[in-house]
C-alpha cells in the first residue's frame, strides 16, 4: 500500500507539473531582477539588495546585488521596492456555481480581474464542467491572458447532499457501483484536484441534508488518488473535518465555521499538517457590503466590475443582503473561523487563501481578514503563496521565489510585511517569466492607469 500511495503522489506530482507551464504558454526572454527587497513565500525574513534571475519561465538565481554583475538579461531596478511570490486563490466558483447567464468572455474578464490584482494560479472548486475547462484549455493553451487554472469540473458528493442541488455534481451512492462514474468524470474532465462533500448543514438558517457516507467517501479519496489526483472536501464543523482526515482527504476546502475548535483538533491539525482554505470572504462579505459598500471604491474593485454592477451591488444587492438572516449569522460566526484558522496556523498547521468567490480583490480581503486575526503579515504572504501551492500539491514547481520553481511574482511599492494591504500596491504582475501586459487585460472596469514604469 506504500509503494502504491507513493507511486500515486509521483504521478500526481507529474501530471499537475505538466500543467503548469503547457506548450502554448511560452516562456518571455531572461530578466534579472536588480536592488529589490526580496520576501521569497518560505516564511525567512525579508531580504534588501537581492537580484533575482528568470530563464525560461523560471527562477534561476537569487543572489546579493552586490554579486549579480555577471548575470545576464534585461535588467529591472526595483530600487524601493517589494517581491513577492504571485498570490493564489485555492476556492473559487468562476462565475458564480449556479450562474446559468454567465458567459464565456465573463470568465475571461474575472480571470483577468485575477492577474490584475496580483494572482497568479487559482483553483475552480466546482462548476459547470464545459464553462471552466473551456477556460482552463485556452489559458494553458496560451489563448487568454489568465492566472494558472486547477479545477474540479464537477464536484462529487451523494444524493441530495451539498453541492447536488446546484447541477454542477456527480452524484454517487454505493461501492463499487460508483467507480464507472468517477472513471467518466477522470477520462473526460481531467479534475486536477477534485472535491467532496461532507456536509449535513443544519446550522445557521439552513435545514437538514443527507450525508455522503464515511466508507463512502473513503473508497472515492482512495480511487482518485490511485488515479494521482488529490482530493478536497466542502466540511464546516471539527467533526466532520476530523472524518474527513481520517478518511484521507488531502486538504480542506473551508475553515470550522460552526464553533470554535477544541485544542484537539488544533492538535491534530498541526500533526497531520492537511491544508485547510480560509474561505472568510464568502460569508463576511454580505455584511461588510450592508454596512461598508464603499470598499467597492478601492481601485482593484473598479477594475474588476463595471460600473453598474457596483451601482447594482450598492443599492439592490445591499437592500437584498439586510434583510437575510444569513448576512447577519455568518457575520456573527466569521469572527469564530478567524480565531479558529489563528488558532491552527499558530499550531503549526498549514492554512491556505481561498475566497470562494469569483472576483481578483477578494484574495486581498481574506489576507486583510487574516491580519485582523492575529496572524502576522509575512505568515499571511506564505499562506497565500507557497501554502496554497501545497494545498494544491504544487509546492515543488510553485509558491515560492527560489530556484528552479515557476516565475509567478508580483512586484509591489510597499512593504506588506508591515501591512498586509501594501499587497495591494502592485506596479507588476510576472506569470512564467513574462511580465503581464495589463493594457491586454480584458478587465470588467475597462483600461486601468499604467502601474508599471519599466
């Protein structure tokens, strides 16, 4: 069984590498990186007067300036400024999961909203298969100018269970009878990691549902990843996320909203290190859009909507969001998961950024959300960098500013080490080497101010 679960995680490893960079998406020409103060994601202290070398779409060297000389390539002075790994987002729903209007050059502009703002790959957890793939094709195909995109196509869950009513699941019931539908689900969409669900609900103002089957479950973590395809799972409490574990899931797709952990569960967090989404922006941003629509005005905002969709979102949108009871429920419990994802990050456990949300500014609010939390800016860069990468088993190729890994990073005018919103302060956003043309992106808000001066 070993030799077999290692031979899986080879496999998994080589096939989500291959998707990485795929032969449309050719590489830009060698750059080196001059005079920047270098924060590389693996969590060591900020570093001043770093060179940082790209060949061939990757990272090559990181050196002191002061002995760069004989590097070669275009060279950038980043004199005064900040480099970090590029952001990821690892739950998103593009377009909204039960969005049947959304159309094709919709999902190209959230995607570029994406870039806009700083991120670099982003995992769809579940959606209308031909709608995401289409889009996962063109971009590593080179057609779009997009974030690196994992995705799921259809989750898969049981009967009735979370996920079943949105038209967007695979829905299974009994062993081995499933298998001929999960062998469809990998021959035909190629999940890159796929996700489950383990949810019963019956908290907050939602009634009770069926529940995917423990057994169930484990069969269907075990095929897939004998199939070198990791798994996640839609889980909201501490007893379903520990079944989860103990099942073999590789990651968590949410935080425990319903109330606060106990210290074993941070225990156990901490010992089996699986990745754990933060997800605080889906639930926190009906009431901050109530009470406070004027984040809408932030610049990353305008660039990632239209203008009547803001006007939309701050008259009806907000009129509608007041009176649900959920607004307000979720508000009174994302303070919980906040301290709950503090709580196990402190622990030693490994918490990704994930939004579940469809938009590029919304990874900037959950880092912004983890910062109130207690969490300290440079812990909260990794979180959204190289533990996202591992979240999505992508840690070896990506999250991180070192030799031989990917060139995804974003040069910023701020520390965000200070403050996390600096993040926001992007004069480039780098994907394999290339520095993104924004005056190419078909951002939702229309042409932005030039940010790069280079």
């Amino acid at each position: 069984m070993k030799l077999q679960l290692a031979c899986a995680k080879l496999i998994r490893g080589a096939l989500l590498a291959a998707a990485v960079l795929a032969p449309g998406t050719a590489p830009a020409d060698t750059m080196v990186i001059d005079n920047v103060t270098l924060i590389d994601g693996t969590g060591q202290p900020a570093q001043a007067g770093m060179s940082v070398a790209i060949d061939g779409g990757r990272f090559v060297t990181v050196t002191p300036t002061a002995v760069a000389g004989d590097l070669k390539g275009r060279r950038i002075d980043a004199t005064g400024r900040w480099l970090i790994p590029g952001l990821m987002d690892v739950h998103i729903h593009l377009g909204g999961p039960q969005n049947p209007d959304k159309t094709h050059d919709q999902g190209v502009q959230s995607l570029a909203s994406y870039l806009y703002s700083g991120v670099t790959t982003v995992y769809d957890a579940g959606n209308d298969a031909s709608f995401i793939l289409t889009l996962r094709a063109e971009e590593r195909a080179g057609k779009i100018l997009s974030p690196r995109v994992f995705a799921t196509g259809n989750l898969v869950t049981y009967p009735g269970s979370h996920g079943s009513e949105l038209a967007i699941a695979i829905e299974v019931d009994s062993w081995p009878q499933a298998k001929s539908a999960l062998d469809k689900h990998i021959a035909e969409q190629k999940p890159d990691v796929v996700k489950l669900t383990l949810e019963e609900r019956g908290w907050g103002s939602r009634p009770m549902i069926p529940l995917l089957p423990l057994e169930l479950m484990e069969n269907i973590i075990h095929y897939y990843n004998a199939h070198g395809i990791r798994t996640t799972a839609h889980t909201s409490s501490e007893l379903r996320a520990t079944e989860a574990i103990y099942a073999g899931i590789d990651s968590l797709a949410h935080p425990v909203i319903q109330g606060p952990v106990s210290d074993d569960f941070v225990r156990l967090m901490a010992a089996k290190r699986t990745p754990m989404a933060t997800t605080l922006t889906i639930g926190e941003g009906y009431s901050r859009l109530v009470e406070h629509p004027e984040y809408l005005d932030q610049p990353l905002y305008g660039a990632s909507y239209t203008k009547a969709q803001i006007v939309e979102m701050k008259g009806t949108t907000a009129a509608e969001w007041k009176e649900r009871p959920w607004t307000w429920w979720m508000k009174l419990m994302t303070p919980i998961a906040q301290e709950n994802l503090r709580k196990i990050d402190a622990a030693g456990g490994v918490i990704a950024i994930g939004t579940d949300q469809s938009v590029g500014p919304a990874v900037h609010r959950e880092m912004e959300l983890m910062q109130a939390a207690g969490v300290k800016p440079a812990k909260v860069i990794r979180m959204a960098t190289l533990n996202s990468a591992r979240h999505l088993g992508l840690d070896e190729e990506l999250g991180s500013i070192e030799p031989g890994k990917f060139a995804d990073a974003v040069l910023l005018s701020a520390d965000p080490t200070v403050d996390i919103n600096n993040a926001k302060a992007i004069v480039a956003v780098i994907k394999s080497g290339e520095v993104i043309d924004e005056d190419k992106l078909s951002l939702p808000g229309g042409a932005q101010k030039r940010r790069r001066d280079f």
